[in-house]
C-alpha cells in the first residue's frame, strides 16, 4: 500500500512538473498583436520590451526593441526595420539624422532642433536621450544610453 501511494506521489510531482513546463512556456510565447508579425521573426518579450529580428524596406534583417509594446493602442508595427506602435506616427526615417543609435534606440523623433529617443544601455535598461541640433553631427551613435555625436 505504502509503494503504491508513493507511486501515485511520484507521478503526481511529475505531473504539476510538466504542466508548470508548459505554463511557463505559452507565458513567454505572448507577444503583442500587430503587423510586424510578417515582416518580423524571433518575436518575444524580455521584461517589458518586445524584441525582434525585422525586415527593413531594402531586405536586410535588423534587431528591433519596443519598450512598453503592450501599452500600444492599435498593435505593433515594422517600420522600416524598427518596431513601433500602430498609433504612434513619427516623421519619416529619411528625415532623421544618420547614424548607428537607430539600431539601439526606439520612439525617435525631432523636437524643434534636438533629437529625442528612449535609447537602450549596456547593461539593457531603456532611457530617455537628447541631443540638441544633431544635423551638426557626420554620425550619431548611442553611447551607454547617451545620444552622441561623431
């Protein structure tokens, strides 16, 4: 009687095993709705940043991050290699400043004369940056965060 039981117990730990498995798998799977899914692979959340491997308008594959992505009204979207709310227009890529921090940054956009974006750091996080007339720059790149000019 004891083996059987303990048989039972055994089965029963395996069991809520496999199913916490599985639970935790379809948590992470959830990604938000939206366009990008057929320009975009690789889609999954890492804390509260969507993340992606998305198709620019010349083919070519990029890393893309969406901080925030569930709070987007409308779903998601590729933009030109980079992901962003549906809801949430901003000018044109061609009109922005050049440069290598648009791999690293997202929400970029021109205020008058200064160019703001949520830039990601070396250790991950996401925070705000400026930079006050940018078109003074050959380059722009993303320093730890920093917005800064070549």
């Amino acid at each position: 009687m004891v083996e059987r039981f303990s048989k039972y117990l055994r089965f029963a730990a395996a069991l809520a095993f496999v199913c916490t498995l599985f639970a935790s798998g379809s948590a992470q799977a959830q990604v938000p709705g939206g366009s990008y899914m057929r320009s975009c692979e690789g889609a999954h959340m890492n804390g509260d940043v969507l993340e992606a491997r998305c198709q620019t308008m010349s083919g070519h594959m990029r890393r893309a991050y969406l901080p925030r992505a569930f709070n987007c009204r409308g779903g998601v979207e590729n933009i030109d290699g980079s992901l962003r709310c549906a809801a949430f227009r901003e000018p044109p890529r061609a009109r922005l400043p050049e440069g290598s921090y648009q791999a690293s940054c997202s929400h970029i956009r021109m205020r008058d004369d200064t160019l703001v974006a949520s830039c990601q750091t070396r250790r991950g996080h996401w925070v705000e940056s400026a930079l006050h007339r940018p078109y003074r720059c050959r380059g722009i790149d993303n320093m730890d965060g920093n917005l800064v000019c070549r």
